[in-house]
C-alpha cells in the first residue's frame, strides 16, 4: 500500500470517531434535557445503575439493602431515596438507610459509592419533588449501630432517653420511661 492509501484510510477512521463523539455527545445533551428540574446537577450526565435491586452480605456483619436508585457518573456510584411525606425534610433514618445501602453496595459489588447520596421528598398531595443532599455515615458507624442494636434487643444495654420530647411522644415505652413522666409529654 502506498501512502496515499494509508492516508485515505487514516481519514476516513478519523470521520468515523468524529462521528461517534458528536452523536455520544448529542445523547449525553439529550439526557440532561430529558431530566427533571428537581434532579440533582452532580448527576445531570449520570447514568441508571440500579434500580429497586437487593444486595446482602455476611461480613463484617450480615446485612440486606433495597436501593431504590443508583446512579453512574464517572465510575462512581450515588445513591438516591425516594420518600413520600408531608414535611420537606430529611431524618437521621433515611440517612442510616442510605449509608445501610452504600456499605452493603460497596462490599458486595466492589464498586466505588460517593459518601453523598439524595433524599428526593415528594408531598402525597403537592405536585413535585426536591432532592436533599446528605453526607453518610461510614462503615465503622453502621457496624457499630448494628451491634448497638443487637445489644439493645438483648437487653445488655439500656436505652438513652430521646433528645427531644417530641420524639418521646409518638415511643412505645412512654409509660415505662422515668425521664418524661406521661402527663408533661
């Protein structure tokens, strides 16, 4: 083959790569067109990793995660929980939840998860949704919930008393508890 040839060749691969990077950068535009104005900027180009999936493991300690979305974005993971209610705001649940999920994602995939996720609060009876960035907690904190738990369903351990008076309020052992007597709560 003579050189003319080579660079015809060499040309026309060119064209072809030229092409796939527009039209891949056109679906990436389409993609953040597509998203709603509630979604999260950080994960504007992301792509659906999982959604609705179950991960369990044994070690450190057994644990089971439903995540209700996970998105892909420069080959790191960020979840995202859906919720439901009438105030707009996050609890520490749904941030042990989502922690729960990323250290049973990370060790039973391997995958690198952002130590952020999303909260979205949709009202039951109010159109649309926010998504509230939270920062996790880490492996070393969920094991210990988790054996502070254990321990508190064994009753080797006592429970602390509820910071706030409006959380006694709605706790099952309110008669039973010493530091907010019934008729103050």
């Amino acid at each position: 083959m003579n050189t003319s040839t080579y660079l015809s060749i060499l040309l026309h691969v060119s064209w072809v790569l030229l092409l796939l990077c527009v039209v891949r950068g056109v679906r990436r535009h389409a993609t953040c067109r597509t998203r709603p104005n509630w979604f999260p900027d950080e994960l504007r180009y992301a792509s659906l990793a999982y959604a609705e999936q179950t991960f369990s493991i044994d070690h450190p300690i057994k644990l089971l995660a439903r995540v209700d979305r996970v998105y892909r974005n420069k080959g790191r993971l960020t979840l995202m929980e859906y919720k439901i209610r009438h105030v707009e705001r996050v609890f520490m649940s749904d941030v042990i939840e989502l922690s729960v999920q990323k250290m049973v994602l990370e060790l039973a995939s391997g995958a690198k998860v952002n130590e952020y996720g999303f909260v979205v609060v949709e009202h039951p009876e109010i159109p649309g949704r926010r998504a509230i960035k939270v920062f996790l907690l880490n492996h070393k904190q969920i094991t210990a919930f988790y054996h502070r738990r254990i321990a508190l369903l064994s009753q080797t351990i006592s429970a602390n008393h509820a910071e706030s008076i409006s959380q006694c309020r709605r706790c099952e052992f309110l008669k039973e508890c010493k530091k907010y007597p019934e008729s103050t709560v």
